[in-house]
C-alpha cells in the first residue's frame, strides 16, 4: 500500500500540472504538462479527478477550449475541435431520473 504523504504529494503535483496546462500560453506546453500528469497518475496507479479527466480530448491531449456537445440518448457527445475526435460520456442514472418532465 502506497504512503498517504506521497499521494497527497501526487495529487498536489496533478492539480498543479493541470492548472499550468490551462495557463500555458503554448500549445504544446499545455500539451506536454497532460502527458507528465498522466504518466505521473499511471506510475502511482492514482486516478485522475472527473474534473480533470473530462477537460481534455484522450487522442490528441489538448484541453478543450470550445468544445462541440450535444446530449442524445443519455449521452454527452463531446467533439474535439482540434483532431475530430468523438468522446461520448454517459449521464448518470439520477441526474436522468430527476430532469424526465
């Protein structure tokens, strides 16, 4: 089992590379400071925070700035505005439940 301080430790250097991805003024820093976080995430086996892992496309690992999405079929359907890339993301049950007119 992994020590509670270096978690934290990792969690803390997660967020921080996040929020250096989104002030980054290059693309390709901000691009870069994605892959650290995500390698770093995979070598501590920690998984990344919803927050973070929907705020980025998986294929191309840019930030969405100005993402296309729809919902159909109890879906998000996210497209990249960069590569194409289609994401689809489930609505939770609930959150279905509470919005049915």
């Amino acid at each position: 089992m992994k020590d509670q301080n270096l978690i934290k430790i990792t969690n803390d250097r997660i967020d921080k590379l996040f929020r250096e991805a989104q002030n980054a003024i290059n693309i390709e820093f901000s691009r870069r400071y994605i892959i650290i976080m995500e390698n770093l995430s995979k070598k501590m086996n920690i998984t990344l925070p919803a927050n973070i892992k929907k705020s980025y496309c998986k294929k191309c690992k840019n930030l969405y700035k100005r993402p296309n999405f729809r919902i159909k079929k109890g879906l998000i359907i996210i497209k990249c505005e960069n590569c194409g890339n289609i994401r689809r993301i489930p609505i939770n049950q609930q959150f279905q439940s509470q919005n049915k007119f």
